[in-house]
C-alpha cells in the first residue's frame, strides 16, 4: 500500500495545479522564460552551512551558495580552477601553493582572501561545533593533533596565509584526491568575521545562514526559504564569473514522496526531479523518453546496525541478518532490475579497484549463526526497529528485507519511518537498531567509502570500532603506488564486511526526469554538474 502523501508535499502540489489551472503557462514555462530553474530536491534540509551538515540534499543546495579554490568540469571530472586561478605543487605531492583571484568577492561584496580558508578551516577544527565531516581536515599537516588538543599552536597546521592572495598548504600524507576534495562542502570557505556578528563560530545554532544574514561566495546566494515550499537561491552579482551565470534563480522543492514529484515533472512544475518511483522506471525506459536519465552512479545503498546495543553488538547476529538478504532477489522485485546488487561497501572497478571480499546470500549459513548466538529458528529473539526516512521505495526495500528474514530467520522486525530531519538527528546519535544509509562518493577514490567506517569518522552511524581498521586506513594514506595502497584498502575492507556493521544491498544508479529545456546538463558518475553552466531554453529553440 503505497503511503498517503505529506501534508507539506500535497499543500505544494495544490498550490502548483492550481496555477497551471488558472494560468496558461505552468511554472516551467514561466521559468524557463525567467532563467528560473525549479528543481526536486526530495525533503526540506536541515541548514547550509558547510560545517554543518553532511545529507546530499543540503549539498546540493551548499554548492551553489559556496565555492572552494577548484572546480570539476561538468563533462569529464577534470580539476578546473575556481577561486583559485592557479597553483603550484611540490615533487613530493606535499606542498601546493594557491594563488587566489584577486576579484573573488563574497555576496555583501567583501574579498574572498587566503585567510578567509585558513580561518573557515580553522572553525571546522572547533570541536564544539560538531563538524561531521572534520576527518576530511585531517589530511592538512597536524590537523587531528590539533583537534585532538595534541598541539595547541594553529600556525602549526599545514595552511597559512602568505599574503591575502598566496595560501600555502602542506598535506599529512600524499594524497593523490587531494585535489578533488577541495572541491567538497567540508574545505569551501565561510566568512568568518560576517559570522561573528551573529555569535561565536563554534555555535551550531548561529543564525548566520538565515535569509537576511547569509553571506557566501558561490555563484549565488540565499534568497528565500520556506520549509515545506522551497529554498530559493539568486544570482550573487558579486560572483567573480558572474558573467557565466545565465540563471536568475533556483527553486529547490522539498518532494519527499517521489509519485507526486513525478507528477508535477509531467504536470510541467519542476525542469528536474531527484529521482522517480522504481515502479515508474520500466515504462520511461522501455518507450525510451528523452527526458529520462539512467547511468551509473558512484554510490551505494546500505543498512547499519547499531552495535553498541544488543543484540547487534554479536557479530553472529550481524553476520546472520547480512547473510540472509537476497540481494539479487532484492534488486529485480523492488527496484525493477535498475539498481546493481553488491555485497561490497565500494563501487567495483574504481580506478581499478574491486573488493576482493563480498557478503553473500547463504540462508543455511545465517541460520546457524543465529543459533550459535543463542536464537535457534529465531527463538527468544527481541524484536527491533528498522529504521528509514519517508521514502515510498525506501519503504518497499524495507518491507522486503523484514520479509526475508521472517522466511529465512523466523525473526520480526518492526519498521519505523521518520522525516529527514528526525532521521538524521536519530542515526547520528545512534537512537536506531538498524537504519537505511546511502553513501554517494565526494571523489573518485574507494577511500571515500572506507573513511566513512573509521572509529573517528563523524558519519560512521554503527558505533563500530576497529583498530585495525583504523591503522590498514592510516597506512594506505601513506602510499604513494596504487596497486599497493589498493592491496591495504581490500584488507581493510575485507574486515569491514566480516564485522558486518552494515549490509550493502545494491550500487545506485541515476534515475531521474529532466527537462529537455534544461540545458548545460552532463551525465557523469558522481551526478556532478555546475549551477554556473545550467541554462533554461525553449524547446524550439536549439541548443547552444
């Protein structure tokens, strides 16, 4: 039975019909005329500042309004300049020199400097502000020792300002993404010195990127924002390529249930969904719409067990429940064969790496785990929560999966969906049994996968602890060669899944609607694309 729709979702989806009934021209005509793109971006986020949160929605909205020393080229993944217009790197990959545009502005029209980064980097540090991705500062020379109180002297840590216009940073390890992070929400720059107008830099609750007091420095700024309807963003007329620009505006439209987001794509009041049901993807696929996009996508979807609670605190019973999905069976029912089953927390073949180590289906082995741990036929098992965000696919996978395990287990499982917000706040704190996560990687690399699981990252929502994780992940980021840096990260891997704090299910793959007046538009596997670049163009028009 497919969930009734959101009060705030089926209030927009009113509001939107009736403007096309008493209108003529709906909001993606109107938009397209205007440079106003309305974009599906599946629930209503929890801020934007870049320290503050780490959700794919809020990212998306975060790139528009920041920008960091470097870009990607939308078409290739290439490294382009961005705030920095050029820089030099040592023999060794350890020391880069920045040279920062001299016309880099912030949106109240203040220069963006090096020591705008070395201060924004210096707030991610501030333990008290919760930063969850703070891991990724680690790869600046003494950083963690920093953060750990080890050293207490920030000159020590690899960035300095040599002048306004010159930054110098020395990395901890040869990083060979090094490159590709600083084009990641976690090293954008924030105005500091605008931000303690509004109270101190380690406060979570600072309203400093509220309407009327944000400032940033991307290719826009925030403009209006009102939960349950849109967050608007305008072009920043500061913006250093300003002229690059072609959009006015962006609209992005928290749509959590994805049927009624797909029908006001047809109903022509979003240039671009976030996704589309499972159900709804054969039909496009099948009569080939132009409007349909399918490819891969460096990205995979998992559960996490909570293992500092029973009874997932027994790898038995970690391994008994990950080892009785039927991912195979999984991938072709719920998601219509759209989606690639693994066993694997990475992405195969990234840059030539492939997990040497999968968990499998193996109904026989699960059970026997489940009776050494004490619950023979699943007798005397406590019944748990499997926990979700309001999805209706996520729901679908969710009711497979606790299908499964009463078949092959004899164990119920009660299911619990919660809006974004509530979800986040929940598995973050660890207030779950087993919880639904996806991973999409920040560059190409199966680090960005791996990292995710370390004792001190702050997005490892399972409460496991490996050391020996820990120290394979540390010595890969020492190694210079791949082939060997690859070797220590299938070790590494291999005990992650023999731990089992998660159950990998299946590799994503892009699955969205987009209009064909949207231009600018490049498949690629990270879903990367640059607001600067989109443009809005009749149909009978050609394209540029």
């Amino acid at each position: 039975m497919i969930r009734a729709v959101t009060k705030n979702a089926l209030t927009l989806l009113v509001l939107l019909l009736c403007v096309s009934g008493c209108d003529r021209k709906t909001l993606v005509d109107l938009g397209t005329e205007q440079q106003i793109l309305y974009y599906g971006n599946a629930t209503d986020v929890t801020g934007v500042d870049p320290h503050g949160t780490n959700g794919m929605p809020e990212m998306r909205i975060i790139t528009a309004l920041f920008e960091g020393l470097v870009g990607k080229d939308p078409k290739t993944l290439e490294i382009v300049p961005a705030v920095a217009d050029r820089w030099e790197t040592s023999d060794d990959n350890m020391t880069y020199i920045f040279h920062i545009r001299e016309n880099a502005r912030w949106s109240n029209g203040d220069p963006v400097t090096a020591h705008d980064f070395v201060n924004s980097w210096l707030r991610g540090l501030m333990p008290g502000l919760g930063n969850e991705t703070v891991t990724t500062l680690f790869l600046f020379k003494n950083a963690e020792k920093y953060y750990l109180n080890e050293i207490t002297d920030p000159s020590l840590i690899g960035f300095k300002a040599l002048d306004d216009y010159h930054l110098k940073v020395e990395l901890e390890n040869p990083t060979p993404y090094f490159l590709q992070l600083l084009d990641y929400v976690a090293l954008f720059p924030v105005h500091t010195a605008h931000i303690q107008k509004f109270g101190d830099l380690d406060d979570p609750a600072n309203p400093w990127a509220k309407v009327g007091n944000f400032v940033g420095n991307g290719a826009f700024t925030l403009k209006d924002w009102v939960p349950g309807r849109s967050l608007v963003v305008e072009k920043n007329p500061y913006y250093w390529d300003s002229d690059t620009v072609r959009l006015n505006e962006i609209h992005f439209m928290p749509i959590e249930q994805l049927l009624v987001e797909e029908r006001m794509f047809k109903a022509r009041h979003l240039h671009r969904t976030e996704w589309m049901p499972y159900a709804k993807m054969p039909a496009y696929r099948d009569r080939k719409d132009p409007e349909y996009n399918h490819y891969p996508y460096f990205s995979t979807y998992f559960y996490v067990f909570n293992t500092t609670k029973p009874p997932f605190d027994d790898v038995r019973i970690r391994k008994a429940l990950a080892y009785a999905v039927d991912r195979k069976t999984l991938v072709e029912s719920v998601t219509n064969g759209v989606q690639s089953a693994t066993g694997a927390l990475t992405p195969p073949n990234t840059l030539g790496y492939t997990s040497r180590s999968q968990i499998v289906f193996d109904a026989e082995k699960a059970r026997q785990l489940l009776a050494d741990a004490g619950y023979p036929d699943g007798k005397d098992f406590p019944i748990v929560e499997m926990m979700y965000n309001n999805n209706e696919d996520h729901r679908k996978v969710a009711e497979a999966i606790q299908q499964m395990w009463k078949k092959y287990l004899n164990i119920n499982v009660k299911l619990k969906n919660q809006e974004w917000k509530v979800f986040l706040h929940e598995v973050k704190n660890l207030n779950h049994d087993i919880a639904r996560m996806g991973w999409v990687g920040d560059y190409i690399d199966p680090n960005t996968f791996l990292g995710v699981f370390t004792s001190d990252s702050g997005d490892n929502r399972t409460g496991w602890k490996n050391n020996q994780y820990d120290d394979l992940l540390k010595m890969a980021a020492t190694i210079i060669n791949k082939e060997e840096r690859f070797e220590i990260l299938k070790q590494a891997e291999a005990i992650l899944l023999d731990e089992a704090p998660l159950i990998p299910l299946y590799n994503y793959t892009t699955n969205n609607l987009i209009s064909t007046q949207l231009k600018g538009y490049h498949q690629n596997i990270l879903d990367y694309y640059s607001y600067k670049h989109l443009y809005l163009e009749p149909d009978n028009k050609s394209a540029e």
